[in-house]
C-alpha cells in the first residue's frame, strides 16, 4: 500500500515538473522573430481573434473607399475616366498568400532559411505587446504592402513605405490639394528607386496638372504615359483624359498628333466617336496642307479617310453634325476641281456636298433641351453651313442661291463681314450694284478699318467703270494702290528672305505684343499689323496662334502660384517642357504663316495687275469719251441719269447716308447710283446671259 502511494506522488511529481517545464513542441530555431516583430508592429493586438477581426474591418472599409472615390475625383460629370481603377489600383502580384506565410501553425516544423534574415529596422517609440520574455508571440494579420512584395528572407518595409507616400500623394489629389499632390508624385518620379511606381505617380501628376487648370503640362504628361504603350495598366484612362484637354484648350487641334499616333488603339465607345471626329479632323487639316504644296495624290488619300471616318459616326450622335460638315468640306474640295460652272453643276461630288451642308443646317436648328454650350456650338457651325452653301452655289454661278444662304448669316456674328463682302461679289454679277456698293460702305466704316478686304476696293472700281464713273473709279485705283503696295512690297521682302519657319512667326507675334503692350508703332508696324491680319485670315493659323498665347499664358501663370510651387523642381521642369511644346507650336504656326503669306503674296499681286488693268482700261474709255466729246462739239453725253427710288419695305425708314456711321444701321446701306453709262435691265440681262453660258 504504501508502495503503491509512493509511485502516485512519484507520478504526480512527475506531471508537475512535465508541465513546468518549457515546451519544445514550437522551435525558434531558424526564425527570426525579432526581425519579423519588426516589420509587423503597425497595431497592439493580443489575440489571433482580434487580429483576425481587424483585418476584416480594415479590408471593408478599403472597399468602402474604393467604391466611393469615382464619385469624389472628378470635378466635372464628363471628367470621370475608370477613376476607380486609378484610385485604388490592383497590385500586379497576390497577397492574398501574406497572412498564411506569417501566421504559420505552431506545430510547424521549423525552417532554417538559406538567406540571412533581414536587416533590423529601428525601434517604434510604442512597443510591441510581449509575453514577459523579450518576445512577441502574438499572432497579426500583416498591413498592405507593396504589390511585389515577398517573405523569403527580402526585406519589404522599405517598399510599404514608398507605396504609402504614394497613398499620401492620391489622398492629396482626393483632397484638392492639387498643388501639393503634384509635388508628391514628382518625388516619386524623381527617385529611379522607384520605377515600379513610376507610372502610377505620373499618372496622379498629371491628372493634379489637369485640375491646376495647366492643360498643356497635364498633355505632356499623359503623353509620357502613352508613350509606354498599350500594355500599361492607365492607358486607356489616358486615352480619355485627352479628350477633355481637347474641351478646355481653345484649339482642339492640340491633342490631334496624339490622337493619330494611337490611331490603331480601340477607345472606349463612350469616346469612340469623338475620336472618329478628331482623327478625320487631323486627316481634313493634312490634305489641305499637302494640297497647298502640291502634293495632290497624298491629299487624296487624307480626304479619302476623312470620308471613311465621318461615315462611320452614326445619326444621332452629337458629334454626327460637325463630322457631316467635314464630310461636304471633302466633297467639295473634289467637286471644285471641275474647270467651268456647268460641269460643276453636274458633279455629282458638289451635289453632294450641298446635301451635305443643307443636313448639318437642318440638324443645328436651335430647339429646346440643348445645353449653352451646345447651342452656341450648333449655331457657330450652322453658321459655317450655310457660308458653305453661298460658296458652293457661287461656284455653280447660281447666284441667287448664293445671295440666300448669305442673308441667312445673323448680323454681328463671326462670318458677317465675310458674309456682306462675298454677297457684294454675287449682287454685282447679277448687276444688283446699290446693294453691293452699300455692303462695301460698311466693309469701309471706321469699326472695322483694321479689316482686310483689299479685293472690296477693286470691286468698287469696277462697278463704277461699268457705270462709265471713270473719275472715280480711278480715285478709288489709287486708293488701293496708296494703301496695298506697301503691304506688297513689304510682304515680298519678307517671303523672299527665306527665314526659318519659326522666323516668320516670330514677325508676327512681334507686332500682337506691342498691339498687347500699347508701343508706340513706326509706318512699318502698320504695314506688318496689316500683314499680320492677312495671315490671321486662315483659321488654322488663327486657332495654332491661339494655342501659343494660351501656353505662354501657362507659363505666365506659374509666378501666381505659392512660394512652395513656384520654387519646386515641379516648376522647373514644367516651365522647360512647356518652351519645349512653344517651340513646336511656333514652328507649326510657321510654317503655316509662311504659306499663307506667300499664297496672299501672289493674290495681291494679281490684285494689284487687276488694278493695272481696270486703270488702263478706265482711262481709255475715258480718252474715248473726251474725243467723242470734242468731236460732236461736247453736245455728247455718254453719262445719263439714272431713274432711282427711295421707296423701302414697311418695316425700314428711308435715310440720307451723309457720311456719319451709325451701329446700328451697318449692313442695311444701300448705294443709290443716280447716273451711269448703261441701261440696267439690259446689263442683268447680259449679265444673266453670260452665266448661264
């Protein structure tokens, strides 16, 4: 018995020191704790439940604010390309592996890593919890880190900490710090440490550019990101935000070169008929530049895609009227290839082309529902329709066509003046000379003297010589010599310099500054200003002139911005890339100034030997009339007096011009020619004659 007792309190001393002895079911040979305490300390958990719960909590509220930043980031409803992709983007490796790789069974056998552990990092001010022994045992579901992170003995804390400066930078963004979120992301952009998040913080750089109002810096980033092609993750969202730099620039021509460069890239089909739009537009302005240096069979083939591209743009899209317009353009550029008016009526290309015009004028009609902006475009290119359709008819000698769709211009607007010059041009064909006389009053009036219309003065010549005015007709000759030859002669002086493109800009922006700064300007300057209004008549030029002030009004803008901004290596290099985008504009404007200045060269050549001509003609019939004077004992009189009257429609007061200029009566002058030469229904009826001829 007592035996037996003995070997119990053997047993149970036996079972007391089992138990207090250490167990050695979970080694730590191999396992560097330390170092994985280390890496891990973001929290105080005490329990593998609540480590569990923590983590769960944080991955919702993660998705709770991924699915709430689309509605944040965009400023505008159209601006909102995937946002939630660029947001929160998906790291390129799983992690989902991370919490089985730290929180390992205990009964796992241990493992003795074949690469020395990783480097400690310093201590945090709060410590972890520990079990008394030097050693924290609790069990933590790790923090996110960097999408190519590993455990095999790689230190990874060096890239969470860059994925969370990066964090800082969207926060930023999200927050409309946008100033300050650039200048995250370049940092980030400045470090070659960094390339795997390289396209990511450009990607924020250039959308905070964008918000900044600086759209030219924000198109030379997103082209940057373009440029790594279509494999990248923010490609297509990049695609996207060009179209809404198009929408604030003034010139959307801007963003077309990007456009064509990824031409074969398949777009969003919520854009994909605006870049239709915009690729035909880039093709229409190549085929005119290579028909203007004579390069024919190239510009065909541009024409021949902006036909494709505009036919593939569907009826009730709102981008379907302007692609329609660009449409007739191209039809009418075929069709006016014809030699004479006759076979130009019959051209089955012309005929189009007025289909075309007469379409995009049924469809910009003003109507209720249309947003400002769409009806302030609708009605400029309505506009333009309609000034399509008098050129086109014009062409055909249907002048009466001509003269209708130009009375359909509103007063006041863009293409009145254009408007009221050509209808004098269509109302002296058909012999309708007090109108065209009175447009040409207008055209002379004090509010538009920095005008060119150097060809109204020619035509006033020669009505007045079909009136046997000789006299004052070759008054007005010598007007138009007095006032253009110099504009001639300076102009071929500058044509035949042979300067480099950018030169010939450079002459004209010359003379906007002191326009701009109000210098005092030398008879030179004059004559430049008008040269400079010659070549702004080319709306290319005009809208590429625009784009430059604008980008140097970019540039400008960076001394308004805070001390930290202006100062920043951001700026430095912004201002650098924005000289650079300056100086390809300004060769681009150029060349399209030099073009234009030698195309109106030869016009006002022509003009001037047209003036040569009438003068001689003019004084011929002159000296004809003074001999058959002197023969006939100046009894005879070539000039009658014409039969005229005052009468006006009932809703207009008849009032003597005494050469006052009112506002409101320009466009409604009206020239009353109280003697000519000729009997006026026999001069429409020739006039009628020869075209129909």
């Amino acid at each position: 018995m007592m035996r037996s007792f003995r070997l119990i309190r053997l047993a149970v001393l036996g079972l007391v020191l089992a138990w207090t002895a250490p167990s050695f079911a979970q080694s730590f040979e191999g396992l560097d704790l330390g170092g994985q305490t280390k890496k891990k300390r973001g929290a105080k958990k005490t329990s593998s439940k609540s480590s569990t719960k923590s983590a769960t909590s944080k991955s919702s509220k993660k998705k709770k604010g991924k699915s709430t930043r689309g509605k944040a980031a965009p400023v505008e409803a159209e601006e909102s390309p995937s946002e939630t992709e660029v947001a929160d983007p998906t790291p390129s490796a799983p992690v989902e592996a991370a919490p089985a790789a730290i929180a390992a069974p205990v009964e796992a056998a241990p493992v003795t890593p074949a690469t020395p552990p990783p480097a400690p990092v310093p201590t945090p001010a709060t410590p972890p919890a520990s079990n008394g022994l030097g050693l924290d045992l609790t069990q933590e579901t790790p923090k996110p880190a960097a999408p190519t992170m590993s455990f095999e003995a790689v230190d990874v804390s060096g890239k969470t900490a860059d994925r969370q400066r990066l964090d800082v930078a969207i926060s930023l963004f999200k927050n409309d710090e946008y100033e300050k979120a650039a200048m995250a992301a370049h940092e980030l952009l400045a470090d070659p440490k960094l390339a795997g998040l390289h396209t990511e913080a450009r990607y924020v750089l250039a959308k905070s550019l964008y918000r900044m109002g600086m759209y030219h810096s924000s198109l030379g980033e997103f082209s940057k990101l373009l440029a790594l092609g279509p494999s990248t993750k923010f490609f297509k969202t990049s695609l996207e935000w060009l179209f809404f730099i198009s929408r604030k620039t003034k010139n959307e021509t801007v963003i077309l070169d990007e456009i064509a460069r990824h031409a074969n890239q398949e777009f969003p089909e919520k854009y994909r008929n605006e870049f239709r739009y915009l690729l035909a537009r880039y093709h229409f302005v190549r085929g005119r530049a290579l028909d203007q240096v004579g390069q024919p069979a190239d510009a065909d083939k541009s024409f021949s895609e902006v036909k494709r591209l505009t036919l593939l743009i569907p009826k009730e899209d709102p981008f379907y009227p302007r692609a329609r317009y660009l449409d007739g353009l191209a039809s009418f550029r075929n069709g006016s290839r014809q030699k004479d008016a006759a076979s130009k009526r019959g051209n089955g290309e012309m005929l189009a082309s007025v289909e075309a015009m007469k379409e995009v004028v049924r469809l910009t009609r003003a109507v209720p529902g249309k947003s400002a902006e769409q009806a302030k475009l609708d009605k400029s290119l309505r506009e333009l329709a309609f000034m399509q359709l008098a050129r086109t008819h014009y062409g055909m000698q249907q002048n009466r066509y001509a003269l209708f769709y130009l009375g359909k211009v509103e007063r006041g607007n863009t293409q009145w003046l254009e408007s009221l010059f050509e209808a004098s041009w269509a109302n002296y064909r058909v012999g309708q000379y007090e109108q065209a006389l009175g447009n040409l009053i207008t055209l002379s009036s004090p509010f538009f003297r920095e005008e060119y219309f150097p060809e109204a003065l020619i035509l006033k010549a020669v009505i007045y010589y079909e009136n046997c005015r000789y006299r004052e007709s070759n008054i007005i000759l010598q007007d138009f010599e007095r006032t253009y030859l110099p504009v001639h002669d300076q102009l071929e002086a500058l044509v035949k310099k042979n300067m480099e493109a950018s030169e010939y800009y450079s002459v004209l922006s010359d003379v906007q500054k002191k326009n701009k700064e109000g210098l005092e300007k030398n008879q030179t300057d004059f004559i430049l200003e008008r040269i400079l209004r010659l070549a702004l008549t080319d709306q290319d030029l005009r809208k590429t002139n625009d784009s430059i002030l604008e980008l140097e009004g970019e540039m400008d803008a960076f001394a308004s911005r805070g001390d930290t901004f202006k100062y920043s290596e951001l700026s430095k290099q912004l201002l650098e890339e924005l000289k650079v985008q300056r100086v390809a504009l300004i060769s681009k404007a150029g060349i399209m100034a030099k073009g234009k200045l030698e195309t109106e060269l030869v016009a006002l050549k022509q003009l001037l030997a047209n003036g040569l001509r009438i003068k001689f003609e003019t004084t011929t019939k002159e000296k004809e009339f003074l001999e058959e004077q002197l023969k006939a004992g100046g009894r005879t009189a070539i000039v009658k007096k014409y039969k005229y009257s005052v009468a006006v429609a009932d809703d207009q007061l008849y009032w003597p011009y005494e050469g006052e200029y009112w506002r409101d009566e320009l466009g409604t002058y009206q020239y009353t020619l109280t003697k000519g030469c000729i009997e006026r229904d026999t001069a429409n009826r020739s006039v009628q004659s020869a075209e129909a001829m």
